[in-house]
C-alpha cells in the first residue's frame, strides 16, 4: 500500500475523529478528500506494477514516487502542448502574483469585504517575517522549519511508526509522518511534513521537516503549549482580531461556516514560497488550527554531486526493426527512426536529437524536456528511475508529444494507420478498425485518452496515448507516454 497514501488517509481521518470538516489549507471537504484519495490509491495501485527496483521494501515507495512524478510531468507537458484547449479553464486562477480571495459556503460575504484587495493592488509577499513562517514553540521549546528530521529526533520526538523513518523520498518530494511530543507516549502525535531537497532519494531520517499542523485538541485535550510568530499566535487563546493586527491582511481568505481561516504567504527570489494558514472559531474567536509550511531550501543545505552514474535498466533497451501494425505497442517513427517507448534519451541523441538545455535531473522523478535537431524541436518527458541523481543522457525518454500544425511539419508515424493528419471521425474509425474499445473521448475537451493495456484504466497517465482534437475537427496534438 503507498505509504504517503497512507499517510494522508490517517491525516484526514485524525481530522474527521477531531470533529474537523475541513482541510485547514484547502477548504475542501474531509469526507470528500477521502474519497478522492480512495480513487487515486486505486489507480496508482493498478499502474504501478511494472516500476523496476532491487529492494521490495523500497518498490512500493518508489512506484508512488513516480506515479506522482508521472502524473506532474504529463500534466506539464500537456499543457504546455494544449494551452488553446485548456486557456478556459485557467482563467479564473491566472494572475498568480495579485492577491487571491476566496469565499467558500458565505454565509456573509460583507465580512469579508476588507480583506478584498482592488483590481490594482500588489500583495506585498515580503511584508511578513520570514522567521513566522521558520519556527513553532511547543511546550516551552522552539524548533525550526525547515529542520533536519535528525535534529527532532536527537530531541526526543519519536517516530509513530518506526517503519516510517526507513521510507525513502525521491527528489523533492514530500509525505505526512506522525511524531510523538517528547516525553510522552500516548496519543499525543503531531502532524509533520517530510521534504527530500537532495537530487538522491533519501530516506525520511535524512530529510527535512518542512511543516506543522497543529489542531484545537492538540492544546485543549492534549494540554500541549502551542505559539508561532514569536509567541504572539497562540493555540486555543489568540483572537481573530489579534491575529489580524500581528500578520495584517491575508493572501487567501476562507469562509468555512464553522470558521473562518487566513492564508500569509512568503515568496523567495527563486519562486519557493512558504505558507501559513490559521482558522478561527466562530464560536469562541479563538485560534483553532495552526497550519505553518516553508519550503524553500536551508541556506546550509550541502546539494549532493551528481556523478556519471548509468542505471542498469538502460542497458535494456532493443530498437524495433520496423514500425508494426499495434498502436498499442509503444512503438513511434520520428524522421524514419522507430523507437519504442521506454527508450533510453541516448538513442535519440546518436539520431541527431540535442538537448536544448543540458541538466541533471534528481532520482525517482520525471520531467519535461526540449530536443532540436535542425529547425526541428521534439518534446519529450524523460524520467530517472534510480535513487541517484543522473545527468540528462542517462535518462529514460518516457513520453513524446508531437504537434499537428502543419507549422511543425514533423515526419512521424504511429502504428495501425494512425496519422497526424486525421480528422475526428477518422480517429475513431482507426481505433474501431484496431479493435480499440477501451478509451475514453471527452466531447467538452476534444481529446481522446487511450490506455496501453486495456484492461486498465484510462486515467493511467503513465502508459497512454492521448490526442487533442482543434476547433476544425482535426488532430491537433498526440502525446504518447509509455513507462514500460
């Protein structure tokens, strides 16, 4: 079972046993979010099972790791392929740099009406100190954020669950543990967060604590002293006014029915951010949860050297010799060279196919790349399956998105007849014709998403074919994406 899956399924059930109906960042439903991550844990479960790895142990954390990283990078290369098919659908959350307001459930939105900044207005992200967001003090004791998971145990927290200190983390990313208060061995846990900044995956021993939640119980029932911003906030006793007079205006504002919850946000030079979200009791105007994140890398953080280490699953690889007549085999001909999906980036850099940036890419992730070749240019997802970090030529090239325009004029071919240059009925007649019956064809979006194995789901983004239809009724993009 995905350990972070897990992890989140008991943050939300702690929520829901605490008497919370919402996610003290979000806003969203409990209840709601744990039928999300149900059918996500469903998915990741049913397209993970061909992720290479030596360790059992480590296999099942691995596969998340990259069913999440897949999932980021398809969604970043389609956009970034589609934004004519997707334009609508981001308008409402564009300008990210003003200032964002948001009310949920209003019951009375002239509450509010302060906190809504004009048209012209700038958030001022650097108003807040940086060391509100940087530390917490429990009981009498303060700590950093982020701080090394190392320094919190060497100070008598304990992990929950000890299996938890030996699950590893791929580049950047994060996972919820459970760490008991010093001194006590109950039900006094605290919910933490867990980064992996080193480009090597590291187990959660050698990561960071990079955020805290702490909720009404943790200080009325659990009789911990809670405070942040220099013990001006304080868990079970601060006022909304109190709170507005030391951090001002918020970034976010969330009307929640039972409480009313103020987002601050800290934006670095290098687009990292820290966050913190603090939800009043309507009832008793007091602080009722404490949600503190920051994210952006210790200034002492050594980065690991990446060296010329080749993955062994490299070594794998065997070119097809012709292009064949199954869509579904992964199969793809770009300039009279057929590869087959997974391929190692090699290949395509001894076929005249340059990287438009070389750059390393961290151990367990995907990530979306740019090849020229000529006047010509390919957009590939490549991914690092291994738990080091490795140089760019020593990737797998998973996914390749091609676009249709006749601007582009790319020669490539799909097997089974399937052409860039189809129209919408055409598409559907080649899949009929293939004996394809297990897709999905959205109207609305115009896009098709076909799985590589039928039997399985047309949400596995890590082994699909997927073609966006224009307003004209022809092809516009295919993107084909194929872990193996």
């Amino acid at each position: 079972m995905n350990d972070n899956w897990q992890n989140e399924q008991l943050r939300i059930q702690d929520m829901i046993n605490k008497g919370y109906k919402y996610d003290p960042v979000t806003g969203q439903p409990l209840e709601q979010m744990t039928k999300m991550y149900s059918a996500q844990h469903n998915t990741a479960v049913s397209t993970a099972q061909g992720t290479i790895d030596k360790s059992q142990g480590k296999k099942k954390t691995n596969k998340a790791a990259l069913y999440i990283a897949t999932f980021g990078g398809v969604t970043m290369l389609l956009i970034a392929l589609t934004i004519g098919h997707i334009v609508s659908n981001l308008v409402k959350y564009a300008d990210k740099d003003k200032p964002k307001f948001y009310v949920e459930n209003s019951i009375d939105e002239d509450y509010f009406e302060k906190y809504t900044p004009s048209d012209d207005s700038e958030y001022d992200k650097k108003d807040i100190d940086l060391s509100y967001f940087s530390s917490f003090s429990i009981n009498g004791n303060t700590y950093e954020l982020p701080g090394k998971v190392q320094d919190y145990i060497n100070s008598d927290w304990v992990f929950n669950n000890d299996n938890d200190m030996d699950t590893v983390l791929g580049y950047g990313e994060s996972t919820t543990v459970y760490l008991h208060v010093p001194g006590t061995v109950s039900d006094n846990t605290i919910s933490f967060g867990v980064t992996n900044f080193s480009l090597d995956a590291m187990p959660i021993k050698d990561c960071y604590i990079t955020s805290v939640e702490f909720y009404e119980v943790d200080g009325s029932r659990k009789g911990n002293e809670i405070s942040i911003c220099d013990g001006k906030i304080v868990l079970c006793q601060t006022s909304e006014e109190e709170v507005l007079e030391t951090l001002g205006d918020p970034y976010h504002a969330f009307d929640m029915s039972q409480s009313v919850a103020y987002t601050y946000r800290y934006e670095s030079d290098y687009d990292m951010y820290s966050e913190m979200t603090i939800h009043i009791d309507k009832q008793n105007d007091r602080v009722q949860i404490i949600s503190v994140r920051n994210r952006i890398t210790p200034e002492d953080f050594e980065q690991v050297e990446v060296t010329d280490y080749v993955p062994e699953y490299l070594s794998g690889y065997e070119a097809p010799g012709t292009l064949g007549d199954d869509m579904l085999s992964g199969n793809i001909q770009i300039q009279d060279v057929v590869y087959n999906l997974p391929a190692p980036i090699s290949v395509f850099i001894e076929n005249g196919w340059e990287p438009y940036n070389s750059e390393d890419v961290g151990a367990l992730i995907e990530k979306v790349v740019t090849l020229k070749k000529g006047g010509d240019s390919l957009t590939v997802t490549v991914q690092n399956n291994s738990e080091k970090a490795v140089h760019l030529e020593n990737t797998m090239v998973t996914g390749v998105s091609l676009s249709c325009s006749s601007r582009y004029n790319l020669d490539a071919k799909m097997p089974g007849g399937l052409t860039l240059t189809m129209s919408d009925k055409e598409i559907a007649s080649c899949l009929e014709k293939n004996g394809i019956t297990n897709y999905e064809h959205r109207k609305d979006t115009r896009m098709y998403k076909i799985p590589f194995d039928q039997s399985s789901s047309a949400d596995d983004y890590g082994n699909i074919l997927i073609i966006y239809v224009n307003s004209d009724g022809q092809m516009d993009t295919l993107s084909i994406h194929k872990r193996g």
